[in-house]
C-alpha cells in the first residue's frame, strides 16, 4: 500500500486582532474545524507573542496523493472561510517512499 505525506505551511495576516486573546481564538477556531486527528495535524510555528500574523504548519497521511493535495486545499479554504488572509501559503505532497529514501541517503 502506498503513502503519501501532504505538507503545507501558511503565513497568516490576523490584521482584525486587538489581542493574543483574539489570535488564540482564531487559530483555535481554524485548528477546531481542520481537525488533528489519527493521520493530521496542525500547529502553530510562528512567534506565539506576535498577535498580528501567524504562521501554522498542517500535515496530512494519506493512501492516495488526490487525497493528500484535496485536504490541504481544504485546510485553506476553512481558513479564508472564516475571513483570515493566507498571506503566504506552500503546498506539497511526498511520497513515503521518497521521504525514506532522502532520510538514508542524509546519513551516507
């Protein structure tokens, strides 16, 4: 069976935001209705402190590539649903196969 790994990173304007407060509640609200789950996940790797901007990473398992790209692009229109701004957005999908054999030949 094959698997597929779906990477993205997202950089965040939260211009509407007057607090930490606020920022917590949205990115709260995106992680709630994207989900981290048994094959996804979603954090925030952006300076925490800073309640202007955000930077989230999502990652996704899949059996298919279709499927990895579909909750990815997903992820973003929740995001621009709720009315935040992707200012910066990078999505890619890999194959296990290929993660693995980048990993083994890091250690030649």
């Amino acid at each position: 069976m094959k698997c597929f790994m779906g990477l993205a990173m997202y950089r965040l304007d939260l211009r509407d935001c007057r607090s930490i407060k606020d920022k917590r509640r949205i990115v709260k609200s995106i992680i709630d209705r994207v989900g981290n789950g048994k094959t996804t996940a979603i954090r925030e790797v952006g300076d925490p402190d800073l309640w202007k901007s955000s930077k989230l990473a999502v990652v996704c398992l899949s059996d298919s590539e279709k499927s990895a790209k579909n909750y990815l692009t997903r992820t973003r229109e929740v995001m621009e649903a709720i009315g935040v701004v992707v200012v910066e957005a990078g999505q890619y999908v890999f194959s296990a196969d290929d993660v693995v054999e980048s990993i083994l030949c890091q250690g030649e």
